[in-house]
C-alpha cells in the first residue's frame, strides 16, 4: 500500500553545490514523504556543506567518504546505512517530479526493480531538450534482453529492493568499471528476476554537464561489465552484445564530434548487431560519408 514501505534515497555528491539545492528541493517536493535521504559526499571542496546544512529536516542525512574516485563506493555506503525497504538512486545533480516516488510505489507490488524515462537538461546551456532519455521495456528473460540489447536504465530512475541488492552483493568497486557498474549491478539483479518495470513516463530531468562522464567513451568498462555474464550466451548473442558495445562507442564519437569514428565497428554491427543496431549503425555509417 502507498505510504507504508520507508524508501531510503541514496545520493553521491562530489563538489556539486551548483546542483544539490535543485536535487533536494526536488524530494522535498515529493507527493510520497515516506523517505530518508542519504547523501554520501566525497568530502566535496565547494560549498555543497554549506548548501547541505540550510536544510533542516531530520529525514536528511550526510555522510562523509574517501571513494577514491569510486562512485560505486559511495553507492555501497548508502546503501549500507540505508534503513529503508527499497533503494532509490538519485545522483546530486539530477531532480525528480513531484509524482516520482509515488508513481513508483503505486506498482511496487508487481516489481522488484523500477525504472522510467528522464527528460534532459542540458546546464552549460541552461536548456532543457525537447526529447529525453527513453528506456526500453524489457521482455523476458530480460537478463538476456539486457545484455544483448545494452543498458537502458538509467541510474536516477531506479528504484530497487534492498533485500535484492545485498543477495548480489551490491555494486562492484572494481576502478576498472567506472561507468559502468550500475549497469553490472542490474545484470546481477536480472539473473535473480524477471520483475524490472519500466513507467513509460519522464518522472526526472537527467543533467548533462562539463563535469559529468556522460560524454566519454566507455566500451572498455563496458566489456568488463558484462565479462561475466558473456559464457552464458551463444556465440551469435555473444557477437551482438560485442555490436551493442562497439555502437555505444560510435554514438559518444558522433556526439562529441569526435574524429575517428571507427567504420570498421560501423561495419561490424552492421553485420552482427541486432535489428535495433544495425539500423542505427548504417545511419551512423551515412553521416561518416556525408558529414
């Protein structure tokens, strides 16, 4: 029933006071108010304490942390001092709708693992876009759809039971999957469930800014993802996961500007990707001829 279950907000936070105050005024707001929030702060040198000690409501909690420049370290603290029945995520320079935790809680009982679209603000520009960030559902078994298909959740929009996220042993610390251990840690969750429910509705702005890891390539952490999990599949599925990794590093070189975007990987999701890439890996391929 809405309002019974206690969900514990876990938020990173390193050195964005530009932010925070958007983030947690953000919850504050919320039409659900049965909520903690746990800020892990990597010890920031800005003025995110003293923006933090403005608010004085006691379901605000800070903790300090050196991560060594691990996000995944600071995720795992929060979720350890967490006292909720269900983890949302929400990083520290995102917001939510008024309606998000509701619209979550109002389906709990079909899920294990929620998530939805965002839309995108863009805040060198001050722009929110037009369009945002949609997931896709997942159909079962949707441990496979996710890892042939790639990542489609999006890390502020997830809400998650606790008691699943402690059965896989939370997010991996691993340095060499900075990036993308969120997306190792709902791999782990769907070899446990089938129960991940996509809201097919922008309940948050997803931000996009100088600071962020967005923009980078990041096909190697994403290989060390999903290396685990790549036994289990047929040598067909193995070369269409290899397509979807290979596709995430043309579309970060295409929206970037980047120079030497790769024909070759172009080529090779072309010829082994799934229907989804292969259309998008050949309009990647008309815009390296005609740009």
């Amino acid at each position: 029933m809405i309002g019974n279950c206690l969900i514990s907000i876990v938020v990173p936070s390193y050195n964005h006071g530009r932010f925070i105050s958007r983030m947690i005024d953000s919850v504050l707001a919320q039409s659900y108010s049965n909520w903690e929030m746990i800020i892990v702060d990597n010890h920031s040198d800005d003025d995110t304490d003293q923006i933090i000690k403005k608010y004085h409501d006691k379901r605000i909690k800070t903790i300090k942390i050196n991560n060594g420049g691990v996000i995944a370290a600071s995720r795992n603290r929060g979720i350890q001092e967490s006292k909720g029945e269900w983890i949302a995520f929400l990083d520290s320079d995102d917001v939510w709708f008024q309606h998000k935790l509701e619209r979550c809680m109002s389906i709990a009982d079909q899920a294990d693992l929620i998530y939805h679209d965002m839309k995108i603000y863009k805040a060198d520009e001050e722009l929110i876009l037009d369009y945002g960030l949609t997931s896709r559902k997942l159909s079962p078994p949707v441990f496979k759809d996710l890892l042939i298909g790639g990542n489609t959740l999006i890390n502020s929009s997830v809400v998650v039971r606790k008691l699943l996220l402690n059965q896989v042993g939370r997010l991996d610390e691993d340095n060499e999957m900075i990036t993308a251990e969120d997306y190792h840690l709902w791999l782990k969750i769907a070899q446990k469930t089938d129960r991940l429910v996509h809201i097919a509705d922008q309940l948050g702005i997803y931000t996009i800014h100088g600071q962020g890891l967005s923009q980078r390539d990041t096909t190697k952490q994403l290989r060390k993802a999903v290396a685990i999990f790549i036994p289990t599949l047929s040598k067909n599925e193995q070369k269409q996961v290899e397509s979807s990794i290979r596709y995430s590093g043309i579309r970060t070189a295409i929206h970037t500007k980047q120079s030497g975007t790769n024909m070759h990987d172009c080529l090779y999701c072309i010829l082994y990707g799934t229907f989804s890439i292969k259309i998008k890996a050949m309009y990647s391929l008309f815009q390296l001829f005609f740009k």
